[in-house]
C-alpha cells in the first residue's frame, strides 16, 4: 500500500513542483506528472493538437476529461488537504519549488546525449536489482 502522502501510481511523496497532487473527478488524487503520463487523446482521430484529453482514473475507472487546449494543471485542482499534511509533517514548506524539476531540465554538455538528458529516469533505471534496469544502459550504447 501506499500512503496518503503518496502519488499511488509512481509511489514518490507528493511536493509542490511537478509531483503536486491533483484531484481528478471522482475525488481520487494522483501527482501531476503521472496524471500527464496517464492523458490521452479522447479517440485516434482526435490525435490532433487541440482535442480533448481523457484521465481514467487507476483505482475506480471514472473518466475525467480535460478540454482542448486545457493542461492538467490548470483544469484540475489541487488537493490543498495533501499539500496540508504534507506541512504539518514537514516535508514541504510554503512556497517550495520541487528540485528534481530544476535537475531533470538541465542538461550538461552537449551531443547525442543531450536528447536523452531531459527526458526523465524512471526508478527502474536507477535501480541496478530491476528487471529494467539494463534497458538505458543498452539505449545509450545502441546511439554512440
């Protein structure tokens, strides 16, 4: 199980940045990195830039749709009920920023890596146990 200070999809404590909990139609709440991972477009032929978005939601299935241009941030709310428990126990302060969001966007030097280095490491990657864990390791040798 997961805590309520937890995303319940990637497991990792909810903060302010990109992992702020947002609260989809059925009340359910999941951080908005995952909640934009899980968006997509409502049918193949509304692939187009402008449609409507659909979130399923993982534990009830409810449907939450974002429309057109709509981000998640902006048409879902945030869950201040979280963000108040997550105070009270000190693991964010007012007005913090989330620090992973400022390393993941940084790229150091230049090249073939440059690509690769914004996109954002999955914990299977980091882990060296995981099934997965081969699979950045093989890409990068794969593109040199």
């Amino acid at each position: 199980m997961y805590s309520e200070l937890e995303c319940g999809i990637c497991y990792r404590t909810y903060n302010a940045g990109r992992r702020c909990p947002r609260e989809l139609h059925c009340k359910h709440s999941f951080c908005e990195s995952c909640l934009l991972a899980l968006s997509r477009p409502h049918g193949p032929e509304e692939a187009r830039l402008g449609a409507d978005r659909l979130i399923i939601c993982p534990l009830c299935r409810h449907t939450t749709s974002i429309p057109g241009e709509g981000k998640v941030k902006a048409e879902l709310r945030v869950d201040e009920s979280v963000l108040e428990l997550l105070l009270t126990a000190g693991l964010v302060e007012k007005g913090e920023e989330d620090p992973e969001e400022e390393e993941e966007g940084q790229v150091q030097g230049g090249g073939d890596d440059a690509e690769e280095a914004t996109l954002p490491e999955t914990d299977a990657e980091d882990s060296d146990s995981s099934a997965g864990s081969g699979g950045g390791r093989l890409r990068r040798l794969h593109d040199q």
